[in-house]
C-alpha cells in the first residue's frame, strides 16, 4: 500500500467505525447499514488494502448481508425484529468487524500538518 493512500485508508476506516456506531445506536436501520458497510469496504479494496484484511471483512460482510436478507423476508411476514441468535450473531460480526479494522489504522492519529512538520528537533541557542 503506498503511503499516499494511509490518510485515504484512514478516512474510510474512520467512516466504517462511525457506520457500526450508528447502527448499534439506532440511528440507522439494518439494510441501510449493509448497503454502507458494502460500500465502505469495497472503497477499501480500491485503496489496495491488503487482500488477507478486505477477505476477512468481505467474510464478515457477508454475515451481516444474510442477516438483512433473513430479517427482510421475514418483515414481509410481520416479524419486524432480530432474533436473539440473529442479534447475538451480529454482535459477534460487528466485534470482528472492529477487531479487522483496527489492523488497518495507523497507531498514530492521523495529522494533516504531519508531512510538513521538520523531522529534527532544532537546537536551540543560548
């Protein structure tokens, strides 16, 4: 991966975070949460992230795909929620999810001025 695309790599893991947080906080509904989550990690793998990682989160992914399209057929039978195995499996999905993700963030915060800050300390003179 080049370094040009790290704050690019970044901003998109940053934004599959913010995607999980809002799903567990209510504030976006399931398929609307898929259809992101899809959309995130495909952006993933066109910022050459690495093969092993976009696997294992298109693996993940798809866990949460099924679950939609379970919790889809059955609110056209008027059993709008999750079951408990489906909501526990998720919390599973999401956990990995998160544990993945984090393999992709920089271990330092990311800093727009960080390229043009001097690498040295200047010495200073009394």
């Amino acid at each position: 991966m080049l370094a040009t695309s790290d704050p690019l790599l970044r901003f998109v893991t940053d934004g599959l975070m913010a995607t999980i947080d809002s799903y567990l906080a209510g504030t976006l509904p399931l398929h609307r949460f898929a259809w992101e989550l899809s959309a995130r990690v495909e952006t993933l793998a066109s910022l050459d992230a690495p093969t092993r990682t976009l696997t294992r989160l298109r693996w993940l992914l798809r866990t949460v795909e099924l679950l939609h399209t379970a919790h889809r057929e059955r609110d056209a039978n008027s059993a709008p929620d999750l079951s408990a195995d489906e909501e526990n499996t998720l919390t599973v999905a999401l956990a990995d999810f998160r544990a993945v993700l984090a393999t992709l963030i920089p271990h330092n915060p990311l800093d727009p001025a960080g390229a043009a800050r001097p690498t040295t300390v200047p010495s200073v003179v009394a």
